[in-house]
C-alpha cells in the first residue's frame, strides 16, 4: 500500500533561511531511495517560512528506509533548533 506523507514545517523567525537550506539538503538523497516515488518541497506564499513537504513511498518499508537514512536523520538534527512547528501527516488515498 502506498503512504503519503504531508509534513507541515514552520520555522522559528529569524531561521527561515536556515531551515530552507537544511531542506534543500535531504531532497537530492531522498529523491534517490528505492521506494520513493515522490519528494516535492512547497514554501507558503502567504506565509514565507512556512515549508510543506508532500512525499509518497511504494510501502511501509520504503518509508521506513528513508527515516531510518543518514541523511533524514542528519536533516532532523540540523533542523531540530529551526523548527518552530513540525506537523507530520501519515495519509492514504480514499
């Protein structure tokens, strides 16, 4: 069965930048997994700072590669002082 996710990221202000960069990061790699069909970063228009990911992954287990990577984890680490909201949505098409 295939996972969306949709993750709902707001940066501390001040750290907009800062929180753009580390998501710029996780992007290349992610995009590269076997299992991820999808990796697309939006930032708000009506509120800058604010950064929607919408990702899809074949299986639980191909989502479960890409938050267990070295790359994801590194993100995480980077970003857990920029983050001033982290809402993470596990979704499934109706």
């Amino acid at each position: 069965m295939e996972i969306t996710i949709t993750a709902i990221l707001k940066a501390h202000p001040g750290k907009e930048s800062e929180l753009r960069q580390a998501l710029d990061q996780v992007i290349p790699p992610s995009r590269q997994e076997e299992g991820c069909l999808a990796y697309v970063l939006h930032e708000s228009i009506d509120a800058p700072g604010t950064f929607v990911f919408y990702e899809k992954y074949r299986d639980e287990t191909a989502l479960d590669h890409h938050i267990n990577s070295s790359h994801y984890q590194a993100y995480r680490q980077a970003a857990d002082t920029l983050l001033a909201v982290r809402d993470v949505y596990r979704l499934q098409e109706v």
